[in-house]
C-alpha cells in the first residue's frame, strides 16, 4: 500500500487518480478478456486459424492497453495537450496515406499495415481530436479575439472530409456528434446550433443518396428486407440468453454469428450471461460517464471541463452505438464496444482516450487554487498548446 506521507511520483498518482473510475476501466478489460474466450473460439475455426487465437492477441494487447493507460495519466493538463497535438497530426498524416496505399476492405480503405499489424488511423484520432477542439473552444472562450470556434470548425471540416473519403459514415457520425456536444457545451449561439443542424441533416440526405452501403443499411433497418443475417441471428443469441444466460461455453447462436467476437460480443454475453450480465455491463459504462461528467462538473478549467466531458461521451456515444445495433435499435454499423470488443487499434485508441481522461481528472488542489488568481490584463493572449 502506498502512504499519504509519501511525495514520488507514484504515490502522489496513486493518491490523486480517481481510483473508481481506474477500476472500472480494468473491470471493462478483463470483462473483454473474459468475453473473448466465449465469442472468439467459432469465429477463428471458421476462418482456419487456432481456436484461441484471437483469445491469445487480445492477451497480448491488454498489456500495451493497461500501460499506456497508466502511462498516459501521470500527465499534467499541459501534457495532455501536447500529446494530443502530436498524436492528432500523425493521425490525420496517416489517413491522408490510408486513402491512396492503405488496404481495401469491403469497399473502403481504413487500414494501414505496417510491421504486418493492421493500423487503424481514424481510431487514435478521436481522442486527440476531442482534445485540441476542447483547448480551441476553451481559447476563445478566454481570449475572444481568439478565433477558436473558427479553427475547431475547420480542423472539424478537415477530420469530417478525411473520415467520408474512406468512407467510414459510422464514425463520422460519431465524431460530429461528440464534436457538437463540445461546441454547445462552449456555448454555441443559437444560430449556429440551427445552421449546423440543418447541416447535418443534408449530410445525412446526401451520405443516403450518394453511398448505396448506407442507404442498405437504413433500408434494410427500416424495412427488416434484405441481408438482415447478422442482427437477426444477434436478436436469437440476445433472446435465448434469457435473464441467467446459458452458461459460459454453453451458447449455440453465438457459433453462426460472423462478428461475434467483434461488433457483436454484446449478443454473446446475453446469450451465455444473461440479460443481467447485459444489464451490469450496461450500468458500468453508465457509471463512467456520470462520474466523468461529474468531474468535469465540478472542473474551473474551461479546457479540462470540456475535453473530459468530450472524451466521456465519446466512450458513451460509440457504447451505446454498439449497443444499439446489436438490439436493432440502430442500423447496423461496425463499431466496437470500447475494451470489450476484439481489435488491436480499438484497444489501444481507448487505452489513449481512458489516459487522458485519468490524466485530467486527477486531484490536483494546487492547480485549482492557482486558476482562481485573476492574469494582469496587460498580459497578451496565447495560443500556445
């Protein structure tokens, strides 16, 4: 155990961390370890490989997942944004690269291999992304000369136009939402509020018109006609696990499911868990946010106020996506349940995204204290991150 009494580095982390929120994150990773013993075996014989192999990569990735998670919140506020800034730029670098050598899969190009490990560009960029549009809010929220919300805007513009050339409309979607949220909670006027609603609903009309994968899958939801196999067969799982669940091992539909191990691990823990599993899982993510929101609540500082609240409802948000689609309540769409799911660059993505909300909801007295002291007025505005 580690003593109040003690000043290093360590131990000055461990009595600072919010340590229910530390927890409920590591709860969230061996719930996905667990899980993956159940979803993953049928998914990896049917495509010819060793019946654990999925099981031994996600092992693997926890460790890489955990360190950058701890690694990342001993960060101060001035870190975060630097890191995030860093990690921002190499992301948009490699997305700009995915569009023209990254691999094709299914109509879109999102991969990048490199050292034979499938990277996912757009993944790490949420976190980052989230970040600097917070610290851009929060600049012309403390310097009006400042054109914040415009930079945001475009650096929005530019991550929104990266995201539909590959195309990926899901998480688009789910950076324009999260992105929103932000600029509401920075006080957007309310003609903004109309202008980019009305904006987003003609990208909604046009992403319907223009890719036929997106106007299938709205159709097909809407509907319940067409190649339905996925959801429907994810509905039987969900339905037969009752409340208590088959058992561990014991579910049957799991096997006929494609993504099991994958978009579609919610269905497999209802089907050998139960619909009380579900329901617990359910409220520890509901926990994580609330308590992040608190936190951000409760937060003096306009840039952490905003960036954890951004970085708490993009965990919700793409939940509850996941979620939804497994219970036919949204169209289908392939996205991951955060630290659940099977994917290397998902885990690592969120791993950043729990880091930086650790590393900005930290105790820290003296800081709170030193952002009470009013700056001279003769002191210039600074943009730097």
């Amino acid at each position: 155990m580690v003593s109040r009494i003690e000043r290093g580095a360590v131990a000055n982390w461990f009595w600072t961390v919010d340590r229910f929120l530390l927890i409920s994150f590591i709860v969230l990773i061996l719930l996905g370890f667990m899980l993956s013993f159940s979803a993953s075996p049928a998914v990896a014989e049917r495509i010819g490989l060793d019946s654990f192999h999925f099981v031994k990569r996600f092992a693997i990735f926890m460790v890489p997942t955990v360190a950058i998670m701890i690694a990342i919140s001993f960060l101060d506020s001035r870190m975060v944004r630097r890191a995030a800034a860093l990690l921002l730029v190499g992301s948009l670098v490699m997305m700009v690269l995915t569009l023209f050598i990254g691999g094709e899969i299914k109509g879109s190009r999102r991969w990048l291999s490199i050292a034979g490990f499938g990277l996912q560009p757009s993944e790490f960029m949420k976190p980052a992304f989230v970040v600097i549009c917070a610290w851009l809010f929060s600049e012309r929220s403390r310097h009006p000369e400042i054109p914040g919300n415009l930079f945001a805007i475009i650096l929005f513009g530019i991550v929104a136009a990266l995201l539909v050339a590959q195309p990926d409309l899901g998480q688009t979607i789910l950076t324009a939402a999260v992105w929103g949220a932000m600029f509401f909670m920075a006080g957007m006027p309310w003609l903004w509020i109309i202008a980019l609603g009305g904006l987003a609903i003609a990208g909604f009309v046009t992403a319907y018109t223009i890719f036929p994968h997106v106007a299938g899958r709205i159709d097909r939801f809407l509907t319940g006609e067409g190649d339905t196999f996925q959801v429907d067969t994810a509905r039987e799982a969900i339905i037969s696990g009752n409340w208590f669940g088959m058992g561990p091992g014991e579910g049957t539909i799991k096997r006929i499911i494609p993504d099991s191990h994958a978009d579609f691990i919610f269905a497999v823990a209802a089907e050998e868990f139960g619909i009380i599993f579900c329901i617990a899982l359910v409220a520890i993510f509901a926990f994580i946010v609330l308590r992040t929101l608190l936190h951000a609540a409760r937060e003096t500082d306009e840039f952490i106020r905003l960036a954890v609240s951004g970085l708490a409802l993009l965990i919700g948000a793409q939940a509850m996506i996941n979620i939804g689609v497994n219970l036919e309540l949204l169209p289908a769409k392939g996205m991951t349940l955060p630290l659940i799911s099977y994917g290397g660059s998902s885990m690592l993505a969120i791993a950043i995204t729990v880091g930086f909300i650790l590393a900005l909801t930290r105790h820290r007295p003296e800081k709170r204290a030193r952002n009470k002291i009013v700056m001279p007025s003769k002191v210039k505005p600074s943009m730097a991150v």
